[in-house]
C-alpha cells in the first residue's frame, strides 16, 4: 500500500490529492506556498487539509521506519518466516507492529523466561493445550535441582502461560475492547496531601468514564498526579474482562481448565491490566492534548489576526502607579522615538504637560495604554487631561491594549537586540505600542505559550505543541503578507521557505545595500536560492516596486500572464491594477494552459483587483464601564461591557476593567446548545454581558451572555 492510498480514506481527501500534495511536500513545498499556489494539483485543499496530509504522512514514515527495524530484528533472531515478513509488510498502524513483533522482543529476565530456563517450557505446552487429564502428576516428570515440588513446576508453566496469553494479538485487542467500551478513570489524593493540595481538591475522591472526560478535566487530573497530589487508575469492568480472556484460553479437560482459569486471571492482573492501562493512559492524554492544542491554536490565531491600527504614530504608556507610567513614542514605522517617564498620579500637571508636548512634538495619530496595574486609572488621565475635551487637541484614538506577554518581550534576547541601551520598561512600552499598529508583527517575537490564551499549554505534549503553534504562526504570516523592506527578521522567519537564517540575511542584505526595489533581488540574498524564492516570493510585499505585481500576491511564475493580459487590452500592468473597467474584460479561461490552470487564473484576477489587501478586521475601540474599577465594585444582575480575553473548551474569560476576569460558562453563552465556545465568541470580540456571581474569597466571577 502507498503513502497516499493510506492516508486519503483517513483525511478524506481523493488519492490524487494526496499523492500531489505529497509529492508537493517532498520537493520542500510549505503548507501555505501549497495551499495558495499549487490549487490545481491539490484540487484547492486548504491548509487544514494539507496540514492533515502532511501529519499523516510522518507518521506513515515513522511506521515504515520501526517496521524495518522490527523486520531486521527478528531476521537477526533467525525467526523470520516468510509468512511473519508478509504479515509485517502489510500491517500499517504501529500498535499493530508492536502486537506482532512482542513474542520476539528481546526481554529482561521474567518469570516466564526463568521458569522455561528450567525447563518448564513443554509442560506449560500439554496443560495450554488442555489435553493433559492430571496436571499433577505430569508435573512430577519435572522436578530437578531447581524445581523443588509440583506447587513450584504447575507455578512455572503458569508463568509461562501467562505471558503467552499476554503477548497474544487477539487477547491485547479484546482487552482493549473492554477498555475502550468500560474502563474509568478513577483519581484519589494521596494520603496526607488533603491540605497541601486543595486545589485539587475536587478530584480527591473522583471517577469518570474514560470515554467522556473532557480534555481540560484530563489534564487537570494529569496535572494533579504529576505534582504528586492524586494517584490515578483506569480500569475496565474486571470481571468482564477475564471473561473475555477465559472464552479464548480456558479449554480441554478439567483438569487443565483449572490451571488455566488460574493463569488467565494471573495473565490479566500482573501483565494485561498494567500494558493496556498505559497505553490508553498515553491514547487518552494524548487526545487531551490534541483537544488542548486546537483550542489554543485557534485562539492563538485569532490573536495574530486581531484588528491592527497600521502604520500611525503611535504614543505608547505602560502603566504603573509607584514606579510611574513608562512613555514611548513610536513613528510609523514602529521605530522608537522618544522615551521618558510620567507620574500622573503624583505630579499631575508636569504629567499632563509632558504628554501633550510628546503629542504635539510627534504628531501623535492614536494612544495604546497596557491593560495592566493602573491601566484604567492612566486611560482617565489620559482623556480627562492632556486629550480631553479642553486640550485642543482632537482626532487622538485612545485604545487599550493587552499586556499578556510583554514583559516575556522585555526581558528576551529579541528585546535585547532590538533596544540594547534601553532597559525593560522601555522595551515594554514600545511592544504595547506596536502590538497596537500591528499585533502578528509584534506578537511573533514572543513565545506563544506566554501570550496567555489557551489551557493548560505547560500540561500538553510540548514538541506537539510547538509544532501546531509554528504552523499557526506561518499560516498566519503568509495570509497577510510581509512587507520586505520593514519587516523585522523575526517576522521574516516565519514567511514560506525562509527561516531564522535566510531572514537574518535579507536584514544584513537590506541595511547594506538599502531597500529592494523588486522581489527578483531576493535571489542577490547570500544562500537565497531558487527553490526558497518560489517558496517565499508571493508571500512578500513591496511598496513602490518598480513593477506593481511585486506589491501583490500574484507570484512572479505568473507576471508572464498578467502582462499578456495587459497587451491583449493594449494597456499595462500598472493600468490594469488601477481601471476596473480593463479589468472586466479579462476571460481567465482563454489563459488556461499546462503551466497556468483556471483556479490560479481566478486567483489572479482577484488579486488585481484588492492587490495586497489586508485580510484582517478594521479595530474599533473599546471602553470599559466606567462604574467598576475592581470586583469589590461588582454585584449580581450589572450588565457591562467586555473583551473576550481567552476561549477554552468550557467557556470563555471575558475582561470587564476589574483587573480580572470573569468566566462565562458555555452553558451561558446563547439560549441554545453550544457545544464549542467558538460557536458564539471570538478572542478580542467586544461583548456584552451580565454579573451572575461574584466569590471575593475563590476570586471568581460569573457572568453570562443570556441577557
């Protein structure tokens, strides 16, 4: 069986599809070049699917891998017969290999194998077989030096019979049916631990069907356990469980039927029970993870594609009451003005006057405040003084932004090679103020797991989740598009093709010899190739290119067609970017041929007309109720406005200027079922809601969109 007959039944994708974007991946093609560029040979899968073939696709490889290690070890033991080669050769799934190849895994010493060192071996055989009529007295026949009574060689061939029942394909399989169907998950604390881990508290004495825990409670669970509070078990039904081994192994005559009922129960509870609990152990976190990683990897790309202000001059505050407010100014570039501190709350007026001179001095277009200690109190300031109604100025936005991760920025190698002279409160600040004019620029320079959307991200497997937040933060990148000749090297990393070394490159390359003036100069970037110029070109913008194509998302394999496009109307490219009456008359299916299919055609003439448009949102401000300052100002049946700060799988925080959150369950998020919070809310989505609770002690507060 290929790669591709494989993996297309599980990803639902065609045969052909998937051979394509295979063969696609294996030439050094990324998801989103594939995805985009490459629509006709992929029968326009998007980048969910094409991420799918590509998951799936490792893991064929990972089982082609152990499987010529499993046949290479057995060949080496000399066991290897033709009919276990072919069974291996046409086993896919690697729990399935692992059955196979565990009768001949080399083993530490067993009970097993030291009662078969005493030649147990051929008695364990006649009483399996159930054709022995007196167990005991054939027994007898082997007592030697180191079998010393009957108890001692029936024990042995028990053992031996034991782990061959254990390592049977069929005996796993049943025993994993019975975990599958019946097995719980059962979690207690851990004797003495009831003070020290209270938090933990509702799983002191807790079980649930494995097959309906949902992800977060799993992982808790798992978190519990890890930090040394809960013991866990999972178990199926016992009694059915050896049920099921007995109607497979308990057989022949009476005699035997004892020793075997014996060792079936002996089988189960030493060797199965343990084998099967770890792997469903491993099969249901590692379900939990994946439910986790999705959840954070929407809300992480949600984040990224926020609604930026674009390129404004930016003065940016990060707030604090005895340590001042750290100002920045920011041009609209993102690069750093000026910086200085303010304490408008003890020098009021010196405050006041040094913001509307910044203000003035920069030609501040908009302010973002950190969302942090003091942030509401410094926004008042803000709009009650130097940008109130009696300053003279006018037309300054004022927006507040979210701190999650500033200082994990401030305090980075990034920061640091950006603002070297500057100390962390002054790198903070700039971030707030970029994270603003552009939060994917901004955001990509700090490690997801600190932005502070998700649940329990430091609980999940960690090389999975890297791998899922990179693709995210690709995905997201390329959907925008890059500008070439401002781009951070941080950002540039993360276009198709490029990587940390070609982008710090393309940096070294641009402060030497200024900026490009068209994409082809990409290839004069030292170790820039061909193959990582077709990868990344359509991916990257630039403004006033001598050909406007280089400002678009049409690749450069394809300006041949445009200008063709343009002669055929007797025009240019540049006119026909810009007259919409010109662009009318194209037919993309007379440019169909063998290079340039129609889907790409499609693409093209859409592009032409919103070249380089921005895919995300216009922002809108926000404000807070100006009631609340803290949850002591909150009471049952407040309507209030909020900002969705995080989604999780039972609900979403929403941030109504308390300096905490509040929760709204998903069963109080519409008057209907909602099975996934993303149904109804996205992350920085302005909402509505009501107060239903609020617990001082526990610091909870519960609100709800039922209004």
């Amino acid at each position: 069986m290929t790669a591709s007959q494989f993996i297309a039944p599980i990803v639902g994708t065609s045969e052909r599809q998937t051979q394509n974007t295979i063969q696609l991946l294996d030439e050094g093609a990324t998801v989103p070049f594939i995805a985009r560029y490459r629509k006709e040979m992929t029968g326009q899968l998007d980048e969910v699917q094409i991420l799918a073939i590509k998951e799936q696709y490792q893991k064929f490889q990972e089982v082609e891998k152990r499987r010529e290690a499993i046949l290479k070890s057995i060949e080496e033991q000399g066991k290897l017969t033709p009919e276990l080669r072919k069974l291996l050769e046409n086993t896919y799934h690697l729990q399935s290999l692992e059955d196979i190849y565990l009768p001949y895994k080399p083993k530490r010493k067993t009970r097993a194998t030291m009662a078969i060192e005493k030649g147990l071996e051929p008695l364990a055989q006649v009483i399996f077989s159930g054709k022995e009529g007196n167990p005991e007295r054939l027994a007898e026949k082997y007592l030697n030096d180191q079998v010393a009574s009957v108890n001692d060689a029936l024990q042995g061939a028990r053992d031996i019979m034991a782990e061959w029942i254990s390592e049977t394909t069929e005996a796993r399989n049943k025993m994993r049916f019975a975990f599958e169907r019946t097995a719980i998950i059962t979690s207690k604390v851990k004797k003495g631990k009831q003070e020290e881990g209270a938090k933990y508290r509702d799983y002191f004495d807790f079980s649930e069907p494995l097959n309906k825990i949902p992800s977060h409670r799993l992982l808790a669970i798992r978190r519990g356990e890890e930090e040394g509070f809960l013991n866990i078990d999972i178990s199926p039904d016992e009694e059915q469980a050896i049920e099921y081994l007995d109607r497979l192994f308990v057989k022949g005559l009476p005699a035997c039927k004892d020793q075997q009922e014996q060792t079936v129960s002996d089988a189960y509870k030493r060797l199965l029970k343990p084998s099967i609990e770890t792997e469903f152990s491993n099969l249901s976190k590692e379900k939990a993870d994946k439910y986790a990683i999705q959840i954070f990897t929407e809300n992480l790309r949600q984040l990224l594609l926020a609604s930026p202000l674009g390129q404004k001059r930016v003065l940016a505050i990060d707030p604090g009451f005895r340590t001042g407010c750290k100002v920045v100014c920011l041009d609209s570039q993102g690069n750093l003005l000026a910086d200085t501190v303010i304490y408008p709350f003890d020098k009021r007026l010196e405050a006041e006057a040094t913001i509307l001179n910044l203000v003035k001095k920069h030609q501040i277009q908009a302010v973002a405040i950190g969302n942090g200690t003091a942030g509401r109190e410094t926004e008042d300031f803000i709009k009650s003084g130097p940008l109130g109604p009696n300053s003279g100025i006018s037309g300054v936005a004022i927006y507040m932004v979210s701190e999650q991760g500033a200082s994990i920025y401030s305090a980075s190698e990034v920061a640091r090679d950006e603002f070297p002279d500057k100390d962390v409160t002054v790198r903070g600040a700039v971030s707030i103020g970029r994270r603003l004019m552009d939060p994917l620029a901004e955001l990509v320079k700090i490690d997801p797991k600190s932005i502070g959307v998700g649940q329990y991200q430091h609980d999940v497997e960690q090389n999975m989740l890297k791998g899922a937040l990179d693709a995210v933060v690709e995905s997201c990148v390329n959907s925008v598009g890059v500008n070439l000749n401002t781009a951070s090297k941080h950002l540039l990393q993360y276009v198709s093709g490029l990587g940390p070394a070609l982008a710090k490159n393309i940096v070294a390359y641009r402060a030497q010899n200024g900026d490009f003036k068209s994409r082809q100069q990409l290839l004069k970037v030292p170790r820039l190739g061909g193959k990582a110029f077709e990868q990344a070109a359509g991916f990257l913008r630039i403004e006033n290119a001598d050909n406007p194509l280089d400002n678009s998302a049409v690749h450069p394999e394809s300006y041949p067609v445009v200008e063709k496009m343009a002669k055929d109307l007797g025009t240019n490219v540049a006119e026909l970017m810009r007259k919409p009456e010109l662009r009318r008359q194209i037919n993309p299916q007379k440019y169909v041929s063998a290079s340039t299919g129609l889907l790409t055609l499609q693409d093209i003439v859409k592009e032409l007309e919103k070249p380089s448009r921005d895919p995300r949102e216009t922002i809108v401000a926000f404000e807070f109720d100006s009631r609340v300052r803290k949850p002591e100002d909150l009471h049952e049946g407040m309507v209030l406005p909020g900002i969705v700060t995080n989604i999780t799988a039972f609900g979403a925080f929403v941030d109504i200027g308390v300096k905490q959150d509040g929760l709204v369950h998903v069963s109080q998020m519409a008057n209907r079922f909602i099975k996934d919070p993303n149904e109804v809310v996205k992350l920085q989505q302005h909402v509505t809601v009501k107060v239903t609770e609020v617990d001082l002690s526990r610091k909870r507060i519960a609100l709800t969109m039922k209004l």
